[in-house]
C-alpha cells in the first residue's frame, strides 16, 4: 500500500450511530430515540466501550425524562472510563477521541444533575469538565465545550450553595434506580 493511503477501516457502527445522529439533529428526535435504543440493543452492556460511550452518549440527549437522561449520560461516562483503562494497557486504538469527549460528558452530567436539583453533585462533575477541558486543543470543538461549561457555572452559582441533592456524594456517581 503507498505511504498516506494506510488508513484504518470505517468503523460500521460509529457511522450508523452517526446517521441516527443526523436524523436526531434533523428534529426527528422519536424515530432517533427507537433507532438509537435498537443499537444499543444489538451492542449490549457488554460491547464495545467505545460505541456504548459514543451511543449512550448521543442516545441521552434523546430522552425526555430528566433521571433518564442522566442515566444514559453517566453510562457513557462509564463506557469512558473503560476506554481510559484500556488506553493505560494498550488495547484501543479509538481511545484518544473518547478521551476528548470527557469535559463534554461530564459536562451532560453535570447539567442532568442541574436539572434534577442536586447542585453539589453538578459542581463535582463540572469541576471535572473544566478540568478536562484544560487538554481540549483550541478550535470551534474545545471552544463550544468551554463555553457551556462558563455558562452552566454561572447558572450553578445564580442557584447558590447547597446540599440539595443526596447526603453522601458516593450517591452522585450512580445512576438512579430503576423504575419498575
């Protein structure tokens, strides 16, 4: 193969996660919902970190309940964190653009605990956005992330101090229960 032809082969489920992204942005946000959970059907807890973090991650911003949302956010922000462990011991090649999309997670993260009330846990994890946002390179990505991030602190600190969440921040971290 000549040199600067070698590229890696396209990955089928990003671009079919990418399509469903497209008919979401589109205003189609029903149909993306159904084809999204139909993804995250065939994948399963158990797939590919990196496409249950890029799924789970477009497929919150599909949902209309708040504590849905926020469960789907912190899946993606698990499925990350499965890409970071495994970047530490050399198996994932994708990791690097996971990697980019910390401050963006957490960031979705810290605005689902916005809406749900619980301040505290919002300002955790937009501390963990700002700083995750220090490695973002400059451009229209990074400078949105930083944006939303300015914007999000400053309607956290309109709303005060408080603890109006749960009583230990363990409780932050996971998702709430489900609802039978």
């Amino acid at each position: 193969m000549a040199k600067g032809q070698e590229q890696a082969a396209p990955d089928a489920v990003l671009t079919r996660i990418g399509q469903v992204a497209m008919l979401h942005h589109a205003g189609d946000r029903e149909e993306a919902r159904h084809r999204f959970l139909g993804l995250w059907a065939e994948i399963g807890e158990r797939g590919d970190a990196l496409h249950r973090c890029t799924l789970a991650h477009y497929l919150a911003d599909t949902q209309d309940d708040p504590e849905e949302e926020l469960a789907w956010d912190l899946r993606a922000l698990s499925a990350a964190e499965e890409l970071t462990q495994d970047m530490l011991a050399d198996r994932h090649e994708g990791t690097p653009a996971a990697r980019a999309l910390y401050p963006s997670l957490h960031l979705n993260v810290a605005a689902d605990y916005d809406r749900l009330g619980h301040r505290e846990a919002a300002r955790l994890h937009l501390r963990r956005a700002r700083a995750a946002a220090e490695s973002l390179a400059p451009g229209h990505y990074g400078e949105g992330v930083r944006a939303s991030i300015e914007r999000l602190e400053l309607r956290l600190d309109r709303a005060g101090r408080g603890t109006d969440g749960p009583d230990r921040p363990g409780e932050w971290g996971r998702p709430p229960r489900q609802r039978p």
